[in-house]
C-alpha cells in the first residue's frame, strides 16, 4: 500500500482510469478503421440517437415528475440533449486521435463533475434524466456502429457513463481535503483500497443477485441479459463509489441527497424492487469484509451500516405498495432521515 505522502487526488483519479483497457483496441488494430471515419459516424448518429434517446427517458419518467412533486420547470430536454451531445463529440473526437479509454477518464472528470453538480444543485433527482438520456443515447449510436467499431468506441461510453452517474470528481475533490491532513488519512487509504476492487466486486454480486433471482426481470429483461447486465454492474460500482465518497466527507449527506432520491425515482419505472437493492448491499459488505484490509472495512462499515439502514425493511415495507410503486416524496425523505440521524448517533456513541 502507498504511504500517505503517495496517496493524492490524481492518484485516485488514475485507479479508476485503469479500469479502463485497449485490450479491443489492440485486438482489432489490424483491421481497424481510420479515426476520424469512426469519429464521423458517431456524430452523424447523434441527433437521431438524442432524440429516440429522449422519448424513452421522458416514457419511463414522465409520470415520476408529478409523482416524485419534481418541478418540470428544472428539467429542460434541449439542454440536456445539447449537454448529453457535447460529451458524445468530445468521447468520438478522443477516440479517433488515438487518446486511450485511460487518459480520456482522466480529461473528461472535470467536464462531467461539473455537469453532474450543476443538474443536482437545485434538485439531485434532475441528474437521473441527463444521465438517462445520455445512457440510451450510447445504447442507439454503437447500434449504428459495426461491431469491430463498438469495441472501439464502448470503453469511451463506459468511462461517461461511470462519471455521470458516480460522484468521482467530487471524490477527488473529497481525497484533496484529505491528502493534507494526516489525521484523517485512514478515510484516504481506505478509499484508496476500495477503489481498484470495485469493479470485480461489483460483477461478483450481480452474478450472485441474478442467480439467487433466475426469474426476475427487471423493465430491460432478465438480470442475466447483457445490457442489464452491465446497466446493474454500474450500478454496483456506483455503491460503492458513494461509499467511499461518504468516507471521505465523514457524513452519509452525499448518499441521503443524491442516492438515495435518484433510486426511489428511478427505481419503480425500470422494476428494480428494494429486495434486490437489499441482496446486493448484503452482498456488499461480505465482499468487502473479505476482500478489505480490516483496517479499511472497519473504517467504511459505518457508513455501509447507514446506506443499509435506508434501503431496509423499515423505509421500504414489502407490504405497502406505496413504497414500491408510488413513493411519496415527503414521507421516505422524513423516515429516512430519521433513521440516518440514529444510526449514525449510534456509531459516534
């Protein structure tokens, strides 16, 4: 393990760029077409791609609006197609120069940082719609694409994906409070450790979820269907990455007003039930508990302790379809609070 003097907001930001390999680019290289031909064709696919992208974010999560007492005032389709299209040109521009998944993770960071803490400044629950839009919209531009192009080009979706959906830059900015101050260098390592196991710990727990589930299926199909398959392992990544947020913040905040809102809204519409949102969190911490030093384990346990206790049986009753179906914003945000408030006294007690 890296001493403290090691551990910096950059070297965090390049744990997670490893994730990010050109074994497929490698591996088509003889064959592959030239950059800017590639880059070309994603950009032409783009509008058409925005805007059947759109229609399916706005079916799956119009009657949330209303529902979820969002104000439809915050959500602007224009913007939001325009903001989903810049990242498109910026991810098919890198890939036909020739700039690796690895170091686009890296330039793109601050873009989708920015994006993500302006659509969530005023209500969190907007970012789900740019993050939506932006994920159906790559699902339609590699359908365009010949397979020996989508190997190309994926990992360049996947690393957008990952930043819009994860709070990674502000993790980042998080591991910068910290790389100064030796007094809480334990959340740092801790977050250092967790980092590079998140995505073998994520595809070992939905392996494991989908088969404890055979017949489940969720608004996409079967939990063992590919797209799912990958949509539920980036979820899991997503986990944990708010996890290690939180430790680095030392609150539950960052899951209690971004989290936990964006799962109760888009949850329902795509048929992911709570028991599987709890499967997967009780898969989480045995993982962790064997895959951490118990240093790190017993650092971010706290913390895993409280999102478990938002997702229970407590705030989500099998029983009561309103939870499932119909939240009601006012009373899951009432309970849940509540219930952070004393799991969270118990631990500094």
């Amino acid at each position: 393990m890296e001493s403290l003097e090691a551990v910096t907001p950059y070297s965090l930001a390049t744990l997670w760029a490893q994730k990010y390999v050109d074994k497929l680019r490698a591996q088509a290289a003889l064959g592959e077409l030239p950059g800017t031909q590639l880059a070309d064709k994603v950009k032409g696919s783009l509008r058409f791609a925005s805007s059947q992208a759109w229609a399916k974010t706005e079916r799956l999560l119009a009657a949330e609006i209303p529902r979820q007492r969002l104000d439809p005032d915050l959500i602007d389709p224009w913007q939001i197609a325009e903001d989903s299209r810049e990242l498109f040109e910026r991810a098919a521009e890198s890939c036909g120069e020739g700039l690796s998944p690895a170091r686009f993770s890296v330039q793109i960071a601050p873009l989708c940082g920015r994006l993500r803490a302006r659509y969530s400044e005023r209500d969190p629950r907007v970012l789900g719609f740019l993050s939506m839009q932006f994920h159906y919209t790559g699902q339609m531009v590699l359908q365009a694409l010949s397979p020996q192009e989508r190997g190309l080009f994926h990992p360049y979706l996947k690393v957008m994906d990952d930043q819009l959906y994860m709070p990674l830059q502000r993790m980042y900015e998080g591991a910068a409070v910290h790389a100064s101050d030796n007094a809480s260098s334990a959340s740092l390592l801790a977050v250092q450790e967790l980092l590079p196991i998140v995505t073998s710990v994520a595809e070992f727990i939905c392996a494991e979820v989908a088969q404890r589930f055979p017949d489940y299926r969720c608004e996409s199909g079967p939990l063992t269907d590919l797209e799912v398959r990958i949509s539920s392992i980036r979820d899991v990544e997503m986990f944990q990455v708010y996890l290690g947020l939180c430790a680095l913040e030392g609150s539950v905040a960052a899951v209690q007003q971004e989290l936990f809102p964006l799962c109760v809204m888009l949850y329902p519409p795509l048929k992911v039930e709570w028991k599987l949102v709890r499967q997967m969190l009780e898969l989480l911490d045995e993982a962790l508990r064997s895959r951490l030093s118990p240093a790190s384990y017993t650092f971010l346990l706290p913390y895993l302790q409280a999102v478990q206790g938002m997702f229970s049986l407590e705030v989500f009753p099998e029983s009561d379809p309103i939870w499932s179906h119909h939240p009601d914003v006012l009373r899951y945000m009432g309970t849940a609070q509540k219930l952070l408030q004393e799991l969270v006294s118990q631990e500094v007690t």
